[in-house]
C-alpha cells in the first residue's frame, strides 16, 4: 500500500533564518555524500538566492560535490539581468569554490526554440540522475523553493496547463503572466520526487497566500500541489511575518 506523503514542516523563525537554512542544507548535502558520494540540488530565483548567504565561506559545504540545477530559468542569455542563473551566480556561486562544470545551465544555443531547449536541459537531467539512480523521475537530494504572492512556484502558474503536466521532467512556456513570459521549468513529477523540498518565504507579503496554501491545501494554488511522496519530505523555513495568519502548526528548529 502507498503511504500518504509526509506532512509539511514549518519552521517559522524571528531571527536567523539563512543560518538555520544553511545549517539544513549542510546537514542534507552530508547525509547525501555519505550515502553515495554526491549531492544534488535545484534552486530557484526570486528572493531566494539571498537567503543562502548562510553558504558562504561556511566550513560544512563540500562544493567539489555540488551538482546544482535550476528548477526554472528565465529564457534570456546567462549573463542577463532577468537570468536565475545570474542571480545565483551574483548572490552565492562567485562567493564560493564551486567547479563551473557542476552548475548545470540552460544551454544558450537553443534560446530561440523552447522545445529544443526544455529537450536539452531534460536530457542533462538524464544525464546527471538516469544512470546512476535507475526511476523513473530524477530523485533531487534537495529542491529549493520560493513562492509568489499569487501562490506560484518555479514557474508553475494559478490555472496554468502545466499544472497538469506528468511526463515531462522540464516543461516550457511562453506565456508566463509574470515577465519575461519564456521560461523553462521543472515539473510536478520532478518536484514531487525529491527526498526534501524546501520552500522559502519572507514577510508581511507573503502572510496571505502562506495560509492559503497551508490552512487550504484544497484551493490547489500551485505552490499547495508540491507533496514530495513517501518518504520525501516537505519543508517551509519562513519568518514571523510570513507566518504570521498561520493556522498550520509550527515547529521549533534544531539541526
């Protein structure tokens, strides 16, 4: 018999929040190249990149054993602005030793046809998780999160056809409702394979749709749609803003 998915777990904090997440992510990057040698990680942009200033020249992270993708990207050159990889490499990545060649990019030759691209970036998934851990879906160590105040993660929008995508691991659009409209992002069955997911989320702003996506899971916002199956497990890591119309439950953080 299937086990239900695990409940999500709320940290909501005062203070601290990118140590106690950098501590999170260390403890799960070790558990994970203890277990086979390596660690893989998907990131979002947004506000996230900002929170993970924790990382940086911290003692804990191996980033020789990093393999880091992106859960969604913007379709705009590497270098540009609106580019998540931009925003990562800008906030966290020229901090810190990380070799280029575990940062697993969209490739720039295709920016001018979605499908190629969204093949590409799949195939580099395959490579990366098809040989090595044989399911169907890429089985993440880790995806990190945000959300928007409309309740979107990566770039999986309210009422949006992808909401309903179960083949594909990434999927593309270009009719994003927040620009730029083309992007390429990670799907459900991606999302909902990983063994942790984490989302991020901080203040006044997000206090609304942080209740609607925890205290009405049946509103079905896109972020709510993210349940990891057993044993996957789900976490929030937010701040008392942020949670501050909860309902949901929270719990304390101890690494």
């Amino acid at each position: 018999m299937h086990q239900p998915p695990n409940p999500p777990t709320v940290y909501s904090l005062s203070t601290g929040l990118t140590s106690a997440l950098a501590s999170f992510i260390v403890k799960a990057q070790k558990e994970s190249i203890e277990k086979k040698g390596r660690f893989t990680i998907a990131l979002s942009g947004g506000s996230l990149p900002k929170q993970l200033k924790g990382l940086i020249n911290n003692p804990g992270v191996k980033w020789e054993k990093w393999q880091v993708f992106y859960a969604d990207e913007r379709v705009v050159p590497l270098d540009h602005p609106d580019s998540n990889h931009h925003l990562c490499m800008t906030e966290l990545f020229q901090h810190v030793p990380i070799p280029t060649a575990n940062i697993h990019t969209l490739d720039p030759e295709f920016l001018d046809d979605l499908e190629e691209l969204s093949d590409a970036y799949e195939k580099e998934l395959i490579r990366e998780f098809a040989q090595k851990d044989s399911a169907r879906f890429p089985v993440f160590d880790l995806i990190l999160l945000g959300v928007g105040s409309d309740g979107h993660t990566c770039s999986l929008f309210p009422g949006h056809r992808l909401l309903i995508e179960e083949d594909r691991w990434v999927a593309y659009l270009d009719d994003s409702p927040k620009p730029p409209p083309k992007r390429i992002t990670f799907t459900y069955p991606v999302l909902n394979h990983a063994a942790r997911v984490v989302f991020v989320a901080t203040g006044e702003g997000k206090a609304d749709v942080l209740s609607e996506i925890l205290d009405h899971p049946e509103a079905g916002l896109p972020a709510s749609r993210v349940r990891p199956v057993y044993p996957g497990q789900l976490y929030w890591f937010v701040d008392d803003s942020a949670s501050a119309k909860l309902q949901y439950p929270k719990s304390s953080f101890n690494v």
